[in-house]
C-alpha cells in the first residue's frame, strides 16, 4: 500500500482534513452537493410536528390565534396599549407572526451543535446544513401562518376599510429576509459559544422573551416615548416590524437610517457567524 | 502498473484533554490565547503524553495519535487493527471529518464516506422509505441516487411489507437491516467501515461482508476496522497496526495480525523456575518448569486452531508414591474445556517430566489457562497449581463468506459426510 515512488504533492485534491480552516470559507459547491440533504431535513421538520396530531397542520394557525386572542385580551382591552390606527387584532396577528419566526429560529439554531451532537458525532455533511434547514421549515411554518393573517387583512382592506396599505408593501420580503438572517446569525454564534461553556445558553431563552418588549410587537413605535424609545431604536428588529407594519397598514415608521443600520448590523454579524461557526465545527465534537 | 494515491495523511496528530471538560478550561484556554497572540507555540500541545490508559498521567492532556502518516492507493482494502484505545476510533473519526487533527493533515482524492454507525439521523417517527431518503441524504446521496437504489435497498433489508410504516413500530432486526441497507448502496470512491458488523444474526453478518466485499471487488477504497482478525483477514490486503497512538506495524494483512497478535495477546508458554526455593510446590512435588510448544512450520507463527500443541511439564519428586497427574484447560471465563489424567505410576524420587500432545483440529479458537492436579495413589491430591500457562489459539484463514465466531466450546475435525 505504500508506494514511495510515486507520491507526489502536486496532484490535486478534493479533501484536506487539516487543523486549522479559512475563516471565510463557504464551501458552496459542497452546499451545492448537500441541497437534497437540506430539504430532507426540511421535510422531516414538518412531517414530524403533526405525526400522531387530529388536526394536523391546522396547529400552525391556531398558535398565533391564540396568541393574538391573549394579547387582544390582556394588552388592548386590561391594559389598554395603544396600537394606533390599526385595528390591534391585525397588529397582534403580523407581530406574533414575525415575531414566532424570529424566535423559533433564534432558539432552535442557537441549539444547533449541542442538539445534534450525536448525529454530528458520527457523519460529516456541511455543519451549515442543520441551521439552513431550521430557517426553511420555520418559513414553511411562517408562511402557513402569514396566510392567516393575510386572510383577515383582506378583511379590514377590503370590507370594513379600515386600513389602507401602501406599494411599500411589496418590500416586506425583504425585511423578511433581513430578520430571519438576523435570526440565523445570532443563532449560529450561540451555539458555536456554547459547545465548551453552556452557560449562555440559561440566558438564551430569558433573553428571546424579554427582547419582545423592545420589539414592536405589542405596541408599536409611534406609541414608545421616553428613555425606553431608545432601546426599541436600537434594536435591529424594530425598524424591519415597523417597515413591514408600514407597508401593509400604510401606518408606522418607514426610516431608511434605520433599516440601512439593521442590514449594516445584520452583514457584521453574518460575517462574524461564519467565521465562528467555521471555526468550532471543526472539532466541537471534542468538547460539546 | 500506476498505482493512484487517494487517501495520505501527513503527521496528523490528535490532542485530547483528560478529566471533566469546563473544569479549568478557561484557564487553559486564555493561557492558550496569550501565547498564540504573542506567536509562541501552543503550551498545551507539548506536555501530552503517549496514550497509554493504565497507566496515571501526570499531565491532563493525552496525544490520541501520534505523527501518523500512511497512504492507501486507490482500490485497496486496508484494515486498521489495535487494541481498544491504540487510537483506531479517533483515526476513523478524523477520516470521515467528524473531528479535525489537532496537527498534520489528511489529503483525499474522491468521494469519502463514512459508516461509523448504521441508522445515524433515523427518525423513529418516520416511515421506511421517508428515513431511506433521510437517512441516504445525511450519508451524502442525491435525491435522484437514492430514488435508483430505492428498490435494491428495500429488497436488500427485505422489509418491502412495512415501508410506509413508521420505523418505530419495526422490530430491533428489521431497524438495523434498513439502516445497513441504506449505508450498503453508497456508492462512494472511499468508504469507511467501523464494526458495524457486529450488528444483526449470522445470516445478516454474511450478507454484510459480502457486500463489503462486493463493494472492494469493484475497485473501490475500504479502509476497515475492526476487532475481528478473520474478517480483517480476508477482506483486507494491506493492513495498519496502532498501538498507544502510533504505528507499529504497516503491510500485508498477514503478517500484521501475527505480529499484532505476537505483540498484544500476553502469552505465558512457558514458565521455569530455576530456584529450588521459590518455585512453586510443597514436600512431595516442586516444579520446575512447564512449557507449551506448538509444532508449527515457521518461527513467526501463531498457534492456530490446525496446530498440533505438546504441554511440557517438569517436576521433582520429593517422597516415593504412586502418581498420576490430571491436567485442566480452562478458557479464562472459568469453563473447563477438557480434564485429561495420566495413567498412575509408582515414581522414585528426582526429576520427572510428563508430557501431554493436543491434536490439531480439536480446540476451538479462544485463549486457554492450564491446571495441573497431582494427585497421590489416585485419590489424594498432593499438589494443585493454577494458571500455569496460558496461551491463545487463533482462527485459520477460512473459506466461505461467514467471518463470525465460531460456536461451540471444542472445534474437532470429525467424519461428516454429505450425499
């Protein structure tokens, strides 16, 4: 097997199994080759959720509804927080319905490493895979939500014309796709921490709730005055709910300073993520 | 005849942390930090020790592997042998990129996959063909692969009835049988097998290894490991022997199990104790020494389940008596294979010597202890000694496709015939 004669460095190879890594190293051809990897998991994702369930698929929409409900109930009608001209059915609906996804995919990425340490243990695929699949489902899941809301949407447009939305609504995608990439890159920087020390992850879940007080999903921007506005500026979050709530309910705050300093916050993290989770894959295995 | 290198590794070397990982860590790992920014060498890649697990290290870190470098030519079958804990695993897990090497590196040329466990990422709460497809994903197949493998792979774990049914309601047989036939179809340039044959009936382990070996004869890249000597045998050409995270021993298969087995397996053929004094016995018998040899055709090989043994013992005899001697074989688990007794003879006093002669072709593969009874007017035992010798009897190169343990406490050769 060992043949000295003929052994030479300049051949080229597919695999380097080496200790350290580039940093910024994409590795798209392989993603290229795993595609179908990643709509497996996606499929599994969603087949799983509703195995052995009545009503299915149905428990997507009735999650938010319920959610809504509860916030109509405790934070419109007890409390009494102004949810300016929109009708706060509508507003709680888009907010929990942005916010769930935001959150689901925050958790569920944060875990990434940790949570499937045991297939990790034993196969390779692109790490990245994992994570990726968690945003899809999660926009399957979005989407079958959204739809709820779409359909109550047409309602006060169309039939008690309480709202009239603007084209602006056509960049919500974009938002969209800023906040679930918000989401992603927060989440893969977590998990890549915590495979040596887990004490971040206590924080995690504690965190994802109290930061929903600074997003507007149950009050939005017009109505926050004060010192506590500036944490709501702050936040990355609020200029995207805000612009999404501006193109479908023609109300709210549409700041292109804002949304360039979210997308800006947004790259640096992107950039950060990659690189740390490049780095910890490599051989968390070792230490999760 | 042009032989391509497909798999080399370069001094990899691989670096573990002994005792509870999170204790100290931070310490070390900010230690760590200090001296790279300052672009001094690790401090914590010197002081690792040579894996060794009887012994207590002083340090906390532990080399799994050390400088190994080896290079495997396209279409070769090889395997990797060692003791539990020579590094085998960690070897494996740097070859399918599970873990990185802590330095060096691993140049491959083709498609690598991995089978370090049957069934990774199966959900129970899917069906047959969804975990075929989820499953054959994870193991780096194309959707449009699998879809052409589907049928031979369901055919090959035979469970076409229970397809669409969820893979939690199979028995434990059927599991494992979809998951080897999942990992069976890969077609990949290199494939990487750990003992997953260890897994499922006799039945099933003959269809794995033929498979494997299916898979060997079409010119692909094996790299095996496993316990089993008789399928590493006659799967494998070539074969790499790791000991305490280093190479001892590289080339054909053969010749690196016996020199694994000459190496690993404590023998004890033979004792002699040259001091009156201290050799065992007591005012009728003291011994002197007890031999086993093995007629074999070379110096360099091994006691095989064809070899004709003679034990040796001598002995000098104190008092005047009628003696016999019966003899043991033990395994070490504590069962006695055979009791085997001399006729009794009225024996002078002074040097003695007996001799017993085990035929080929009679004990089964296993390591054996010998007990020696001496026994006086074949009634009172005069002297017992245990554990005298010990010696371990290997499996011959078979035929046939079955590599799996022999039954049966004895092996004999005996006149069976077939019309």
């Amino acid at each position: 097997m060992t043949d000295h004669t003929k052994s030479n460095d300049t051949d080229t190879w597919d695999i380097k199994i080496t200790s350290g890594s580039g940093y910024l190293d994409f590795h798209l051809n392989e993603l290229w080759h795993y595609r179908d990897l990643l709509m497996m998991f996606v499929k599994k994702d969603i087949i799983t959720v509703y195995k052995q369930t009545i009503l299915g698929p149905i428990w997507f929409i009735i999650q938010p509804m319920l959610t809504s409900l509860m916030f109509l109930l405790i934070f419109s009608s007890i409390a009494k927080i102004p949810t300016g001209a929109t009708p706060p059915i509508l507003f709680y609906l888009v907010g929990t319905t942005l916010w769930n996804y935001f959150a689901d995919t925050l958790n569920i990425t944060s875990k990434t490493f940790t949570d499937n340490a045991s297939v990790f243990g034993k196969v390779y695929f692109p790490r990245i895979i994992l994570p990726l699949s968690k945003v899809v489902s999660g926009l399957v899941k979005f989407l079958i939500q959204f739809s709820l809301f779409i359909i109550v949407w047409l309602y006060y447009v169309f039939i008690s014309k309480a709202i009239s939305p603007n084209w602006y609504v056509i960049l919500s995608p974009i938002w969209l796709f800023i906040m679930v990439l918000l989401s992603f890159c927060f989440g893969i920087i977590i998990t890549s921490l915590t495979t040596k020390y887990r004490d971040l992850t206590f924080l995690i879940g504690f965190g994802v709730q109290l930061a929903m007080y600074i997003t507007p999903v149950i009050i939005p921007l017009s109505e926050v005055h004060g010192k506590k506005k500036i944490f709501f500026l702050l936040n990355p979050l609020t200029s995207l709910f805000e612009a999404f709530k501006y193109g479908f309910f023609g109300q709210g705050t549409f700041s292109p300073s804002w949304l360039l300093y979210s997308t800006g916050i947004t790259l640096v993290l992107l950039i950060t993520g990659i690189m740390v989770f490049n780095k910890v894959e490599k051989r968390f295995i070792d230490t999760v | 005849m042009s032989k391509e290198v497909v798999v080399k590794a370069e001094n990899i070397s691989k670096l573990y942390r002994l005792g509870q990982v999170g204790t100290g860590t931070l310490s070390h790992d900010l230690k760590r930090w200090w001296a790279l920014a300052r672009g001094k060498e690790d401090p914590y890649l010197k002081i690792g020790e040579e894996n060794d697990r009887t012994k207590k290290t002083e340090s906390d870190y532990a080399w799994a592997l050390r400088d190994i470098n080896f290079e495997i030519n396209k279409g070769d079958t090889i395997g990797i042998i060692g003791k539990n804990g020579a590094g085998k695993s960690t070897l494996l897990k740097l070859l399918s990129r599970v873990t990185s090497p802590t330095t060096g590196q691993i140049k491959v040329k083709g498609r690598i996959a991995a089978l370090l466990e049957v069934g990774t990422g199966f959900h129970p709460e899917l069906t047959g063909r969804e975990n075929i497809f989820l499953n054959g994903a994870i193991l780096g197949m194309t959707k449009k692969e699998i879809q052409r493998k589907f049928d031979e792979i369901v055919d090959f774990a035979g469970v076409e009835k229970y397809i669409d049914t969820p893979v939690k309601r199979y028995s434990s047989g059927m599991y494992v049988r979809l998951a080897f036939g999942v990992a069976a179809h890969l077609e990949p340039e290199i494939l990487i097998v750990d003992e997953v044959l260890a897994v499922g009936d006799a039945e099933f382990q003959k269809k794995c290894l033929g498979k494997m070996s299916d898979v060997a004869s079409h010119g692909r890249t094996i790299i095996f490991v496993s316990h089993n000597m008789q399928a590493v045998q006659s799967l494998c050409k070539s074969a790499i022997y790791l000991k305490s995270g280093h190479i001892a021993d590289v080339g054909i298969t053969e010749k690196v199990i016996n020199n694994y087995l000459s190496r690993e397996v404590k023998n004890c053929i033979e004792a002699k104790w040259d001091d009156e004094n201290t050799a065992p016995g007591n005012e009728y018998v003291r011994m002197k020494g007890a031999r086993i040899n093995p007629r074999l055709a070379s110096e360099t090989d091994i006691i095989s389940v064809a070899t004709d043994i003679d034990i040796t013992f001598d002995f000098v005899l104190h008092k005047e008596c009628a003696l016999n001697i019966s003899l043991f074989l033990n395994t070490p688990a504590g069962l006695c294979i055979f009791n085997v007794s001399t006729p009794s003879h009225q024996l002078k006093p002074g040097p003695h010597s007996s001799t017993l002669k085990i035929p080929g072709r009679l004990l089964n593969d296993d390591i054996y202890t010998i007990k020696l009874f001496f026994v006086k007017d074949t009634s009172a035992v005069v002297f017992a000694i245990e554990n005298i010798l010990t010696f371990e009897v290997v499996d011959e190169q078979r035929t046939g496709s079955w590599f799996g343990k022999w039954p049966g406490a004895v092996r004999p050769s005996l006149p069976f015939t077939l019309t």
